[in-house]
C-alpha cells in the first residue's frame, strides 16, 4: 500500500470519527444506561437504553453512520450462542426518547469470559472458587485519536450509568446502596481526558447476602460520631481520674 493510499486511509477513518463523535456527544445530550442482572444460577439480562434529547432525535437519527446504531454496536453480543435478543423498544420520557435493547444471557461467564468489545467498552468475567470478577474499561482511545476542537464540544451533561445487579456485591469500586446492586456514573470529560482509561469493577457471589446491609456512605457518618464520642468520653474520663486522684491525695506540710 503507497503513501497517498495510507494517508487517505487516515483521512477517511478520521472523518468517521468526527461523525461518530458528533453523535455521541452532541451537545451534551446524550445519555447511555448499561445494566447487567445476574441471577443465582449465572444467567440474567444484559440491556443497553440510549437517549436522547426529544428536539434533537431527529437530527441524531439522520447523521447515523452505518454500523452505529446501537443495535449494531451490539451484533457482537447477539451473535454469541449463550445470548438472545429477548427485544427492543422506542419511548418518549423525562424529555428524551429512548431506544432500549434487551438481551438474555444464559450464562455471564461463558460469554464475558474473553473479553468483549462494546466500541471503547471492554467488559470481562470471571471466577476463583466462587468469587466472581467484573471488570468494565472504558478506553476512547479505541475509538479516537486526539482531534483539534475536542475541547469546544459541550460534554458536561453527557451521561454513562452502569448497573451490576448480583445475588450478593462482595466489593465494588462503584456506589454500593443494597446487597445485591452497585452502580457507576461515568463523566464523558474524565473518558475523553488523554490518556484516560476508566475501569469498573466488582466482586460477587450467587449466595444471596444474609443479614442487615447497611451503605457504607450511610455508616460512614455513624463510625465518624462514635470515634468522636469515643474521644470526648475518654477526656471526661481523664478528667475524672485526675481529679479524684488530687482529692484523694493528702495534703502535705513542709516545716
């Protein structure tokens, strides 16, 4: 292949780029929900909603480049025989229309047990004698070269929520609130820093959690107050000590 073919090459996947860009992130109106449900038994329901301001669907439909749309950008999963399309659907809500697609996966592991491609989502699972391993990265470098003008771009509404639901969340880099959920919310300026790779992971068993859960941020607070009740107790008790001791203590007479 000759130079001038390269460059054309370059050119060519450049301007794709900057398509696909404008669409996901145009003005700052774009919002991408994943969710993953893993039931007792290893399978569940993977399902993808992608929205869009209303008054500007239209116009996000119209510069869709083939292969984009979300539905393709997910052929690499539906072509997998442990995952079925179970459908889609198109609504209007909270002043955006929304395209959702819902896949049944029979078994989580085997299917994410190398990794899956998404765009610039890599998402793996895995196991170690009953302790089961998620790991989403988010690399726009897959995507992406550095484009002049990048910057200009509104990105500080645009939205990416993943939700991993399990019998029972060992531990989370993520927000956990219940026993059995984590969630992530991903800022598109911290993915599109340089060099900025973001990763989300999780452990979690299929033994339902037994017991009272109780999030972190909400007992936080409460190990805060209680070492510092623990600390103005002990200088009560200091106090205390010292000053019973001195009354105690005789009084003595020099001559």
């Amino acid at each position: 292949m000759s130079y001038k073919d390269i460059t054309k090459k370059r050119i060519s996947w450049v301007i794709s780029l900057l398509a696909a860009l404008s669409l996901l992130f145009l003005s700052g109106c774009v919002t991408l929900v994943e969710e993953i449900s893993v039931e007792e038994d290893g399978s569940g329901i993977l399902t993808f909603t992608l929205g869009v301001e209303t008054e500007s669907y239209e116009q996000f439909q119209e510069s869709t480049p083939e292969g984009l749309e979300l539905e393709n950008l997910l052929s690499v999963l539906t072509q997998d025989e442990n995952v079925s399309l179970i459908g889609t659907d198109n609504y209007e809500a909270d002043g955006r229309t929304w395209e959702r697609i819902e896949l049944e996966v029979t078994n989580f592991l085997e299917v994410f047990s190398e990794e899956k491609r998404i765009g610039p989502i890599l998402i793996t699972m895995d196991d170690d004698d009953g302790i089961h391993y998620f790991t989403q990265m988010i690399d726009i470098s897959l995507l992406t070269v550095g484009i002049p003008g990048m910057n200009l771009l509104d990105l500080s509404d645009v939205e990416y929520n993943v939700k991993l639901s399990a019998p029972q969340i060992i531990n989370t880099s993520g927000i956990q609130r219940t026993a059995d959920e984590t969630t992530w919310n991903v800022s598109a300026m911290d993915v599109l820093q340089a060099g900025e790779v973001v990763y989300l992971e999780a452990q979690y068993s299929f033994e339902p959690y037994e017991g009272v859960f109780i999030p972190w941020e909400l007992f936080f607070p409460y190990v805060v107050i209680g070492f510092l009740a623990l600390g103005a107790l002990s200088i009560l008790i200091v106090i205390f000590v010292n000053t019973a001791v001195k009354r105690e203590k005789p009084q003595q007479y020099k001559f």
